[in-house]
C-alpha cells in the first residue's frame, strides 16, 4: 500500500480513482498484470492544521470559554490514522493502543495535531 500526501494529480503513472470518502480521503488503485492491486490514497490536511491552529489560540481547545467541561487534545486526519495502522501496526481507535496515540499527541512533531496546549 502506498500512501502519499500530494494532490490527486501527483499519484503515479497507472493508478485510477477508486473512492472519495465523506472525510475527504481519496484513495487510488492500479490493477497489476499478476492480478494484484497497489492503493494510493491522498488527503488535503491543510484546512484541519489549520483550524487545530485556530482552536489552540482561540480557547486553547475548551468547548466554550464560560464551561470549561470539555477540552480537545487534538483533531486527527483519517488519512494520518490510515498511515499509523497500516506502517506503524497499531489502531488509533483501539482503547489498548491508547499509551501510542498519547506518545504520538505528545510528540513536538505532530503539534499541528493538537488544538490544547497541554499534555495528553
């Protein structure tokens, strides 16, 4: 599986649309000549880096500025979640990989991902 973070008309030579999904992920297939198939997928992250960005200096992730009950860590895109299950083997969504998503939410190299500015 190739996943690629590049507009649509930058997936290799041989690979057509396949779907679009209602978050935005396009994903890509080529039929090879042995009947096996190679996927690429794409998408645009940067509106939701962006609004992470805008929700972190706004209110620093709280629901609303009057009630501080509820805080967002973070917002993940579903094509970043794609990537860690299928490289790194391990399911964002998966209550026992939790001590990975919160090593990863911690991490200084996904900042972008964070809309709160505290430790996860």
């Amino acid at each position: 599986m190739l996943i690629r973070n590049k507009p649509p008309e930058t997936i290799p030579a041989g690979f057509r649309h396949l779907i679009t999904t209602a978050a935005g992920l396009h994903w890509f297939v080529r039929y090879n000549g042995d009947g096996t198939k190679d996927y690429a997928s794409y998408m645009d992250v940067q509106p939701l880096l962006d609004a992470n960005g805008n929700a972190a200096n706004q209110n620093n992730g709280w629901s609303t500025d009057k009630d501080k009950a509820l805080r967002r860590a973070a917002s993940v895109p579903i094509a970043l979640i794609t990537k860690w299950k299928i490289e790194e083997g391990w399911d964002y969504y998966n209550p026992d990989h939790w001590d990975k998503v919160r090593q990863k939410l911690n991490d200084r190299d996904y900042y972008k991902l964070r809309t709160a500015d505290w430790t996860v």
